[in-house]
C-alpha cells in the first residue's frame, strides 16, 4: 500500500491546529493516523507530571476495555522500553507481553515511537496495524506524527504554564490589594474616622449603593478602595472614572461605550466603563459635576440595569456596583436645576461623610509620620524623626487641601531634607506661615509679605547648598540685597551647605 505522505502530513497539522483545545486536537491526529493507515486503533501514551508514571492519555478505535487494559498495562513492558529508550520499536501483537484481546490479534503488529519534548522523551504514540501495511512507511510517518505532537504538547505546556503565572501573579496582586486596602492599615485613630471606619464595615460586604461626601483631598478614592477589595466582588475589576476630568462629549462614551463611527472621530468599537466593570464595581468621581443629560441617562441604568452603548442598538444588561463621590453640595445643587433630584435619591442609599483633616487633628502626626516612612523609602532617604517645631507647625496648620495637602508637605521636606530630622525650614512657605495665614486673628500684610519671603530665600538657599550669589541670580535679585535680606531675616546660609 503507498501513502501521500504530504498530504498525511497535511492532515495531520490541520487537525494540530484545528482548535484551542489541544487535547481534541490530538485525538483528531489519531484520527487521522488511524484513517490514512487503516490502523486498527492508535493511542497516545504520556508521562503523568505527578509521578512519572505512564498512562493513555487519548485513542482511536479502542474499545472501554481495551482502552483501561493498555492503561493497566502502560507503565511496563514494550511502552516502558519505548518511552526509556527513546527508540521506536516493531513487535508482533501476539508475541509481546501485553494481554489484549484485539481481533486479529495474530497477524497484527504493534507499531510504537517515542514523543519527544525538549530532547527528552514525554510518551510513545503506538498503533496495532495488520500485515498488509507497508511498515517501513508507516513507521516513518508514526515517527513524524510523534515529532508533530511534541512541539503541540510544547506550544500548549508553555501556554498553560504562561496563563498559570498570570493567574498566580493576578492573585497574588488583588491580595495585595486587597491587604493594602484593609481596614486595618488605615491611618487615622480619631472618633470622626472611626465612625467612617465603622460605615465601611457596614457597608463592605452588601451591593448597596454608596455616596462618599468630603472635601477636597480627604481620602474619598481611598475609602473607595477599603469598600471594593472588602467586599464579595473584589476579585472582579474596580474601575474608576472622573466626572470632572473628562468634557461634557466625551463622558457618556467613557461611561457607556460606542460603536464605530458613532461620532466624529469613533474610529473604532471601544467599550465603556459600565462593561469594563462588569461584576465588579464602578467608582464615579465627581460625580456632582456630571452634566444633567447623562444624569439621566445614568438614571435608567440604576433603575433598568441595562444601557445601549453611543451608536448601537444592542441592549446590554450590566451588574455593577455603583460607588460615587463629591465634595459639591448636592442639595444646593438640586435647589439650582444643576443635580436631578431623583439620581440623588439613587445614589443616596448609604452616605458616608470623610472628615476635614482640621476635624480630625490627632491624626495628623500619625499621617505625618506614615508619610515620611513612605517617602523616605521611596526617595532613597534616612529620615529618624520630625522635630518639634515642625510638628508644631503642622499641628498648628488649618490644612485646607486636608490630607493630600499633608502628604504633598512631608514629601516635599523629605526632598529638600539635608539632614537625618525634618526641621521647620523643611516645611513648605504655607505651613511655615502658620500662625499668621488665619489660624490666628493678627494677620498683616507686611507680616505675611516677610514671612513669605523668608520662606522663599530659604528655598533657594537650600537648593543652591548656601550659595548666596547662585541663590541671587535664580532670584532674579543682586547678591547685595539678597545680603542684606538674608540678615535682616537671621537666615545662617551655612546651615544649607553640605
């Protein structure tokens, strides 16, 4: 009998690439072989990754019984020798020791050759053919479909372990998260934080809806967080939007997705946020700021759970988790025509009001010294402590950026530190002028004007190390009257040089 070994070959890549599944893909290549050669079966023995132990793994033409006596038998004898040796082997059906009953069994052959995977053998693929096949053929050919099947085994092994890693690195990430986020790693011992703690564990673990109100800066995005990674969706995508980052044209298409050429400029199908976060939670920032027509719109996706992206017709249904946030005064908003009505009794199921940092003043050295460990690490710097005068200073500060005012000073004075303490001088020009920029009441011009200045001839001295005359010139001033000032201030340059 002669073959077209091309088109064997054909047809056995084919059936290699016919799917994802690598396992169906393989049976299809038994097929093959069994189709072409009109084998009696074909079967693919591999080598278990546990205990090294050798078990049929796919086949073609075998009975049940068949199929459970080879895998008894797999382990030993001529499969054993095959997969040891790395040599394919020829015998006789009815003179190996393998007890199978296969029709015929007397004028059949058993025909094995070693898979081989990285030049070290992971199996044996055999065939029980009859007497009328060209052997020499058949075996060349049993050889290459082996070969074939060792670099799929490959491909698939290498994408299994690729995805595996990915897996383990995604879950290592959201626990990481999910320990960063944790109730107890946040900072702040106040009774007002730990009433906001208390609402977070509330509220965490239900889909309750939640309004975040506060200020400016203090820490909404963050309780966001601590709410999403406690709760049952954490391990599905949190993802986040700015109400007020983004032009009144383009919010919806960021929100709702679009199709191609839905407007000018869609140039390709993008899906919006409300898909992106699907069985996860949708954080919307600002959302005071959202305009009144996709107020509305957003309306009907809280109400109907559904939504049509810009352009489309298809209605998509969606399960989220909606967290908002504003430091807008939503109700003078609503008495304006600027805020409807209605969203806000949507999204005000469970408020959660954040503190101003001025309201919460005993946490203040505790954030400054959880900022000053995270910036000294991060700007490769050894800081010991804060001194006195200049916890004082902050203790001292009415923080009207609140929070995120504070972080900005103590990376600020990590930056500028010269030494192993953060002095007052470290401190920005704002907070230095503490006691005189409305904490106390005998605030004048030409007080303000001098400390300002002293402030910002001791930034310059610090960044020109002491140099009077380089601190001159960036000053845009001569080094006589920077002299002058600089002793009329009591400022010692020497203290900026190195």
């Amino acid at each position: 009998m002669s073959y077209d070994a091309l088109e064997i070959v054909s047809s056995i890549n084919a059936s290699l690439a016919a799917s994802k599944d690598g396992r169906a893909n393989v049976q299809g290549v038994l097929d093959t072989l069994r189709d072409h050669f009109r084998f009696s079966s074909c079967f693919l023995i591999l080598e278990k990754r546990d205990d090294g132990r050798l078990s049929i793994s796919a086949a073609s033409g075998l009975t049940i019984s068949e199929f459970r006596k080879i895998d008894t038998q797999a382990d030993h004898g001529v499969f054993r020798k095959v997969f040891e040796t790395a040599d394919p082997m020829v015998v006789a059906l009815d003179k190996s020791d393998l007890q199978l009953d296969f029709e015929l069994a007397s004028r059949s052959k058993l025909i094995a050759s070693p898979v081989i995977l990285a030049d070290k053998p992971i199996g044996v693929i055999a065939a029980v053919t009859s007497k009328g096949n060209n052997l020499s053929a058949v075996h060349r050919l049993l050889g290459l479909a082996a070969s074939m099947i060792g670099q799929s085994l490959r491909i698939e092994r290498a994408v299994h372990n690729e995805r595996q890693k990915l897996i383990d690195e995604n879950s290592h990430l959201l626990q990481e998260l999910k320990e960063k986020h944790d109730f107890s790693h946040m900072v702040g011992t106040s009774n007002p934080m730990k009433h906001v703690y208390d609402q977070v564990s509330q509220v965490a673990r239900s889909n309750a809806t939640v309004l975040l109100r506060g200020e400016s800066g203090t820490g909404k995005e963050m309780i966001a967080n601590a709410i999403h990674y406690n709760s049952l969706r954490s391990k599905r995508p949190l993802i986040k939007l700015n109400c007020a980052a983004l032009p009144d044209t383009l919010i919806e298409a960021e929100l709702f997705g679009h199709e191609k050429g839905a407007f000018t400029g869609a140039d390709r199908f993008k899906k919006g946020r409300f898909e992106m976060a699907e069985g996860g939670t949708l954080f919307l920032d600002e959302i005071g700021d959202l305009p009144l027509q996709t107020q509305i719109k957003l309306l009907r996706v809280l109400q109907e759970r559904e939504f049509e992206r810009l352009g489309g017709t298809e209605t998509i249904k969606t399960n989220i988790r909606l967290i908002t946030a504003t430091n807008k005064n939503l109700e003078e908003a609503i008495a304006k025509g600027e805020f409807r009505e209605d969203l806000y009794y949507r999204l005000n199921v469970f408020t959660i009001f954040l503190p101003p940092l001025r309201e919460r003043k005993s946490d203040i050295l505790l954030l400054a010294e959880h900022f000053l460990e995270k910036y000294e690490q991060e700007h490769d710097k050894r800081i010991r402590r804060i001194s006195t005068p200049a916890i004082d200073m902050l203790m001292a500060y009415h923080f009207p950026g609140n929070v995120r005012e504070l972080e900005n000073a103590i990376e600020r004075a990590v930056l500028v530190c010269d030494s192993n303490v953060i002095h007052s001088h470290h401190l920005p020009p704002t907070l230095q002028t503490a006691e005189v920029s409305g904490t106390v009441t005998n605030l004048t011009l030409r007080s303000a004007v001098e400390a300002f200045e002293r402030g910002l001839i001791q930034d310059t001295l610090k960044s020109t190390r002491g140099n009077i005359a380089k601190a001159a010139r960036q000053l845009d001033s001569t080094e006589r009257i920077l002299g002058y000032k600089i002793r009329n201030y009591g400022i010692d340059p020497r203290r900026f040089r190195e």
